[in-house]
C-alpha cells in the first residue's frame, strides 16, 4: 500500500463523503452562454425576470434525468427551447445545445458535460466524463446515419483505451457500470467516477408549489409529495404519525410563517356523500378524501383552503425542507446507502408570494437544514438581498 503525503492526506480527508453537484455549466443554453455558477449547500439565483433563474433550474433538473437514465425526449419534449436564441445553424442545418457539471465527493472533482442536438433531430453528439485533468469517458457522433455514438473510455491495461458504439438518446455515464468490467486500476477509476456523478445527480426533487392545487380535499394514495405539492393533505396524513420529531418541527415552522395561533397541523378524512358508486362513502361513512387543517387551538380548525398564497407556499416548501426522499416523489440511488446520499430540492420561484417574515424564516430553515449534509437546496428568487445575514447561503446574480 502506498503511504500519503501529509498534503495528500489533508486533501482526501476534505473531500466530502456525499457526492454533490458543486458547479453548474451552461456553455450554450438558452438565455445563457458560457456560464459557469458555483453551488454550495444552499444556493440561490437571483435576478429580474428574463435573467435565465428558471432555466438554470431546468438545466439542472435535465441533467439528473439524464444521469438516473431517462431518455432524451423525455427529458426534453421542447429542445428548440433550449437553443440559445441566436445560434446559427451550420453547413447541415444543426443546432444544439452544451450543460454540464461538476460532482466533488469521495473520488475528487469529477466533470460532466454533454453536447446536445436539438435540430434537426434530437441526440446526444458528445459526452466527456474527466477527473484529475484525465478523460474517463468520451463520445462522438461519427455517422450521423448510424443511432449511435462512438464512446472510448479509460482503460489503462493492455490497450489505454475501450471504444463500443453507445445509443445517442440517453447519457452514457450511468451505463458504464453495464459495460465497464473493472478489471484493470483504469477501469475501477472509471466506474467510481461515473458512480460518483451518478449519485450526486439522481436524488433530486424539484417543486414549485401551487396554492391553487394545496386549498382542497384529496383522496388518499401512495403519500409521496409530488411537484406542485397538491396532495400535501395526503402526505401530512402520513407523516404526522410516522415521525413526531419531524412534524413538531413543522408545526414550529408553521407557526412562524402563518397568520394567527397555530397549535397542530394535520388531515383528517372527509365524510362521505348518498348514493356513491360502489357503496363506498354513504351517511355517516367516509369518501376516501383527506383535508388538511391548522388546529387554532381554541376549538377552531382552520382549513388550508382558508389560507394565502404565501402561507400556503411557506407550509410546503417547509415540508419539503423538514422531510426526506421516502416521502417525496423522488428517484434515489438505491444501490448506495442512504447515509452515502444527498437529496437535493430545486424551487424555481423559492420566495414567490411570501412576505419578508416568511422569506427569511424559510431560508433561515433551509439553512439549518443544509448545514447538517443530507440536503441541498438550489432556489430561484427575484432579489437575495433579504438573504445576505444568512449564513451558508451561495448568491449567484443573473444579469439580464
């Protein structure tokens, strides 16, 4: 076994255990140009309307689509969209589109940064996985008749090199476990990197609740949050027995952020209705529906149907913020253990509707939570100034 340096030593003691995006890339993406932010536990982009927040956002989320395997067209019903406004097709009619990342984790910095053809048909032309100044992985559209890429990845046995034709609509990092045998040192660099990146992507929720969707009853299913947060009555039915620690701490969040004396938050089912088909519901019965109240403590309960826009808001992303991937809907690494793993929440709009108590009580969460490593946040807002007393927060500022 080889001994480290002490500077080396010092050096993988400071890498983090969790895999973590650290760096967005947009080289060529709609309203962004070779643009490069960083990211840290807690990150928000701020600027006016137009200034590219939201598809910063997007680039990201496409990015850990892709890295948990989806396929290019699902990742990308509208690619034109993606295409920077005045790119100019070439010789062939093509345009297209460049994002990229950065994941530190146990293996070091390790870059990730994909070429895509948005015209005139949707496909990956280029793939470049590097780490330590070395290329791991590399692909390339050679035959633009062919469905496929030429990808070589590192080797470092008898031959330095691997090539092997990959498909052009999905990302060839997370297949490299598939292809990639891990016989030579080369190899076993290749797949802890693309493991590395893989995990950093996956976990990720994006959300922007909706109060619209949030005021009503819901029927009871799989309890697991989805985006806009309109089945948050469903998911509070659950949580509140399943972690009392977790739920007081909402409750406290609560309080904080909504008008009034709020003692409890909670669901409850709803009665049913006469004459419901199948006989379920009936006088007296219940109609599979749950409504979620605040307890005023006076005997009065008050339904979120009753609240505002902002409060509303609050409530959700605090709930998105206190709880973790098994109640959110959200695709995980299940192959690597969860102390091994980050959820990352994306919220487009983080401080749409809320007023200024609200806003810094919700980044003062969000901060708290961040600190302790098993959550990320990267949230776009109109103006971070409000923001600037809060420790651990990464203001990105978008110009116009």
């Amino acid at each position: 076994m080889t001994a480290l340096s002490p500077g080396s030593r010092a050096q993988a003691e400071a890498r983090p255990d969790r895999p973590s995006v650290v760096e967005l890339r947009l080289t060529a993406f709609a309203a962004h140009r070779r643009a490069g932010f960083p990211l840290g536990p807690l990150s928000l982009f701020a600027g006016p309307s137009g200034s590219g927040k939201s598809s910063a956002l997007r680039a990201y989320e496409a990015l850990a689509r892709l890295g948990g395997g989806a396929e290019l067209d699902e990742v990308f019903p509208d690619p034109v969209a993606c295409v920077p406004e005045r790119a100019r097709p070439d010789a062939q009619r093509r345009r297209g589109f460049r994002i990229g990342c950065t994941a530190d984790g146990p293996e070091g910095p390790v870059r990730l940064d994909v070429a895509v053809q948005a015209e005139p048909e949707l496909r990956i032309v280029g793939e470049r996985l590097t780490a330590g100044g070395l290329t791991l992985l590399e692909t390339a559209l050679r035959d633009p008749g062919r469905r496929s890429v030429q990808a070589a990845w590192h080797t470092a046995g008898s031959s330095p090199v691997t090539r092997a034709p990959l498909p052009d609509d999905r990302l060839g990092t997370p297949l490299l476990p598939l292809r990639v045998a891990g016989k030579t040192d080369g190899q076993r660099q290749v797949l802890a990197a693309a493991e590395q990146m893989v995990v950093a992507l996956r976990s990720v929720f994006a959300c922007d609740p909706l109060p619209r969707s949030m005021r009503g009853a819901v029927p009871l299913g799989a309890g697991r949050l989805l985006r806009g947060c309109g089945n948050l009555a469903e998911v509070l039915w659950r949580t509140r027995s399943e972690c009392g620690r977790r739920h007081g701490l909402l409750v406290d969040a609560v309080r904080a952020g909504c008008a009034g004396p709020v003692r409890d938050l909670l669901a409850e089912r709803q009665p049913g209705g006469i004459g419901r088909i199948g006989g379920v519901g009936g006088v007296g019965g219940m109609d599979g529906t749950v409504q979620a109240l605040l307890d005023r403590g006076d005997g009065l309960r008050t339904p979120l149907g009753r609240l505002g826009d902002g409060e509303l808001r609050y409530l959700a992303l605090s709930l998105v913020l206190l709880t973790g991937p098994g109640v959110l809907e959200v695709d995980t690494a299940g192959e690597v253990p969860a102390a091994l793993q980050t959820l990352t929440v994306l919220a487009d709009g983080f401080d749409r509707d809320l007023d200024v108590r609200q806003r810094e009580g919700l980044v003062r969460l969000a901060a708290r939570m961040c600190e302790r490593g098993h959550i990320r946040l990267v949230g776009a807002v109109s103006d971070a100034s409000w923001a600037a007393g809060v420790g651990g927060v990464t203001v990105v500022d978008l110009e116009p």
